[in-house]
C-alpha cells in the first residue's frame, strides 16, 4: 500500500484539528510536512507549517507554535494568517514588543482594498490583537516588578530582616558541630538553602565580572551554571539583587552561547540532531559545554518565566525541552562515561529539572477550566518522580557530596511529587458527582506523606501538615487521634522551621499567623475530649 501524500495527510490533519483532537491533527501535518518539497511547494509547505503552529497553540505549546509560525512566514511572507498565529504564539510568551510587529505584518498582508468577509473578519481580529499588544507593551514599560508569590519566591527583596540564607549560614557551624551525634540534622532545611545561596551567589560575582575588551567581552563561563544550580537546589534562592539584573543576565548569555557554541535557535530535535552531529565530528569538548549551556540557559529562562511573569505554560515548555534533550541523548550516549557527558546527564540533574517542570506544570492547571487529563498526567509525573528518587536513594552518589544535596536533589522533588499528588485530589474532589470524601482523603495522605521529605525545621513542613489537616477536614474520614496527633506535628515544628524562615513568600502570606491558630486550635480539641464531648476515635463524621 503507497505511502498517504502530502495532500492526503493535511486533509487528515484537517479533519482531527476540526475535532478538536490536537496531537493527532499534530502529527498529521508533520507527516505532511515530511512528504512535502519545500522547494517545489512552498506555499503550500507554509500553510503545513502555520497548521501545526495552530494544533501547537491550541495545546499551548508557544515555543513550538512560534518556530512553525516563523517558518510559515520565511516560506510565504504574504500570508496574513501565519502572521497572526505567530503574533499569537508571542502573546503567549508575553513578548509583546514582537507580537506588536507580528499583528501589523498580519495586518499588512492583507489586501488593502475590497476585502472579501473572512478577511474583514481577519482584519477585526488583526486589529484587537495589536490594541491588545500595544497595550501589554505599554503596561510593562511602565510597570516596576514587585510582589510575590509563595510557590516561587520574590522577585525583589523589600523590607527588614535577615534573609532564610543568611540565617542559614549563621547556624551551619552549629550543625557541623552537632551533626556527629545526630545525623538526623543533615537534613536540616540550613543545608539546602544555604548551599543554594552559595551557587546564587557564586552567580552573581561571575556575571558582575563580565567586562569589555575592545569590541569583545572578557568574563566568566561559568555564572549560567552557577545560577541554574542554584533554582535547582532550592527555588526559593531566586531573586533580583537589582534593577540590571535582566540586563546583565541577557549579557552573560549571550556571551556564554557564543563561547560555547549553544543553541539559541531551534527546539529538542535540532539540539539533539546537531548535537550528535557534533560529538561525532568535533569530539566532546566541543559537544558537551554546548549541549549543557544550551539545557541550563532553558532552566534560567523557565525560572524568569515562572517566577517573574507567571508564565507556566511557557516555563513547562522549556523545562520539557530540556527534559527531552536529556532524556534523548542520554540513551543515545548509554555508554559513555560521566566525564563525556557532562554533570547534566547525571539522573540527581534530571531530577532537578523535572522537580521544576512539574511545578510549573502543575501551576498551569486552571480552575476556572479545570483540566481532567492535566490532572492526571500530573498524577503520571509525580509517580515517575517519586519512583525515580526511590530507586536512586538504594544507590547513594558514590561521588562525595554537600550536606544538602541528597536533600535537594531526591528528597526535596520527592515531597514535592507528593504535594503535587494531594492537589490533584483534592482538585478531583471538586468535581460535580465525584465522591469529595474518598478524593480529600487522598489528598490529606499525599500531603502527610510529602511532610515525611522535608526537615521539620523548612518551612513547607508545617505548611504542608496544615494543607493536609484542611483535607483531612473535609473529608470526614479520620479520627480526632489522628487530627490532634497533625496538630502536635505543627506545633512542635513551628518554633524549628521559623529560626530559619522567619522571612520568605511563604511567610509574607501569614504563615506564621495561621499556623499558631493550628496550635490554639489544638488545645481547644484536646479540651473537648478531656471534658468527654468527643472521644479519640471519634471521626469527623461525628459531632466534634
């Protein structure tokens, strides 16, 4: 039987994307694309690709939709709608200033006179989508970057008060000194934010030291390690020191890739196609820096994405990209050694990354349209975390390592993987007709197990109990033993986890406020049951 043509494969596509079933629309047109001749066809090919960037956007994938858009545009410049869904994918990304010219050329591509409807139509939307970019444009500019959020830390350091860092260093030589006779305290949550800091830090002195010389720059290769080591080891450490540090980030980069040779360009399957290319016919010095930077400069972009602008579906994407280069050419080179490679084929790297990947994921999930399957492939993810990270602790790092890697590396992404399974749940519970009691049941245990892999003394320990105590409240299921017995945990972590972090998102939020309300709370219960108006094995189903 011949292989489907071109034609026959964009009909298909066309057919799936009217049903709205987007990854096979997808891979329909990539099987077109394939079969066509760019040569031959090129507008043709251009409507491919704008095709794809369109199944790419409805999936929320920008940094795909933009590369096909782009290619859309190179193929055929007259044509309107590959410049509207590049627009498209630009507002996504919030690159406004580029979506703003991409709308116009959208604009100009249009025939000037006797517009036929649809292209009226295109027009309107052409137009409102410039207004709206215009308008994005001017709100940044004149917008100064301030605020938090608790699930990924400030953007600015404002106000009085020592930083969890710096606290942290304070009390390190405690720790070492204590340590012999409590091995329990190198899990102290001290290590992780200090060893972070360390590699922010570090960060920091290599971009200050980027200088000119003549025409070129003289500076430091290693700042974009440093800094994406550190959001690894611990998310919290990021923030801006000061109003240049976008500027002297996106000079570090730029410096770097050019050293390197890394990719600017180009998504997973270019990396991964010139990369092998590369190893082959220039050897590892070559490959290996190039393919790490490129993998790092994602992690950074991803951080700024979540962390700055809030945008996760874009963060997900790069960290995905990265992920996917990883994963792909660590099988290719299986029998390479580490050395070869490079630290990012190391699995404690991989974790790293995927810790971050199902964060922002997980913050793309929209209660105003919640998403069955995003829930479920979170539930997928975090599993495959929590599996990994068990298998790598029966095999500790037989390299020596930090006090806090072990915690940030496996420890810290497994607890996460567990938070992000209780939020699934309880999401699940909100569903019309589903059994709320049974899902918030769920939920409590995954926060109660995700407290079991963070130190008493972070912050996300308590915060984390008072999450699932919540749950375990709505779902009517556990005994006051069982309730009291979360309390006295929150109580007793409280006083540990805020000599350290006495000050971050979390805490900005009132965490301290509403944790102490647990302790009050808690008396009052243990009161009830002195006075014989509940018992231990009373479950929230009964009076209490």
């Amino acid at each position: 039987m011949p292989a489907p043509t071109s034609a026959e494969l964009k009909a298909q596509g066309n057919a799936l994307f009217g049903a709205k079933k987007y990854k096979e629309a997808e891979k329909k047109y990539t099987g077109a694309i394939e079969a066509g001749d760019e040569v031959a066809d090129p507008k043709g090919l251009a409507i491919l690709y704008a095709n794809r960037a369109a199944c790419r956007l409805s999936l929320k994938r920008y940094l795909d939709a933009e590369r096909d858009a782009t290619k859309a545009t190179v193929l055929d410049s007259t044509y309107a709608k590959a410049f509207a869904r590049l627009a498209t994918a630009q507002d996504g990304q919030r690159k406004y200033d580029g979506s703003k010219k991409s709308w116009q050329d959208a604009l100009d591509a249009l025939p000037k006179t006797d517009l036929k409807p649809a292209e009226q139509v295109q027009k309107s939307q052409y137009e409102a989508g410039l207004a709206s970019a215009t308008a994005a444009l001017i709100k940044i500019q004149t917008t100064v970057i301030d605020g938090t959020d608790p699930h990924t830390g400030p953007a600015f350091i404002h106000g009085q008060g020592r930083m969890p860092w710096e606290i942290a260093a304070s009390i390190i030589p405690r720790l070492r000194e204590e340590v012999a006779n409590n091995p329990n305290l190198l899990t102290s949550s001290a290590w992780v934010i200090h060893y972070a800091y360390d590699e922010f830090a570090r960060g920091l002195k290599e971009m200050a030291d980027l200088r000119p010389l003549g025409n070129l720059m003289k500076g430091s290769l290693g700042a974009i390690d440093s800094l994406s080591n550190a959001v690894m080891r611990d998310l919290r450490v990021f923030h801006m020191t000061d109003n240049a540090f976008i500027s002297k980030y996106n000079k570090q980069i730029i410096f770097e890739a050019q050293a390197r040779r890394a990719w600017t360009e180009g998504g997973p399957e270019l990396v991964i196609r010139e990369a092998l290319a590369r190893q082959r016919d220039e050897g590892w010095n070559s490959a290996r820096p190039a393919v790490a930077l490129t993998v790092r400069a994602w992690i950074m972009r991803g951080t700024f994405e979540s962390g700055l602008s809030r945008n996760h579906h874009v963060a997900a994407e790069l960290y995905k990209n990265a992920l996917d280069v990883l994963h792909r050419l660590k099988e290719h080179w299986i029998l390479e050694s580490k050395e070869n490679r490079g630290t990012v084929f190391e699995q404690s790297f991989i974790l790293g990354v995927k810790h971050l990947y199902i964060d922002a994921l997980m913050h793309t999930y929209d209660r105003a349209n919640p998403s069955t399957e995003l829930l479920e492939n979170l539930l997928r993810e975090s599993d495959l975390v929590i599996k990994e990270v068990d298998q790598e602790l029966r095999h500790p790092p037989r390299y020596e390592v930090d006090p806090g890697f072990v915690s940030s590396f496996y420890l810290y992404p497994r607890g996460q993987a567990y938070t992000i399974k209780g939020f699934c749940y309880a999401e699940m519970a909100k569903r019309d007709g589903s059994d709320y009691s049974v899902f918030f049941h769920k939920a409590a245990q995954e926060y109660l197990k995700a407290t079991e892999s963070f130190p008493v003394d972070d912050e996300q320990h308590p915060y984390f109990l008072n999450v699932a105590l919540d749950h375990m409240s709505q779902a009517h299921s556990f005994s006051i033993r069982e309730i009291l017995d979360v309390m006295k945990r929150i109580r007793l972590s409280i006083p540990k986890a805020k000599e350290i972090w006495q000050r971050s998102a979390l805490t900005s939020e009132g965490l301290w406020t509403v944790l102490e309300r647990v302790a009050s709370d808690e008396q009052a219960l243990r009161n009830r049951v002195a006075e014989g108006k509940v018992t231990m094995d009373s479950t929230g189903r009964e009076p209490i």
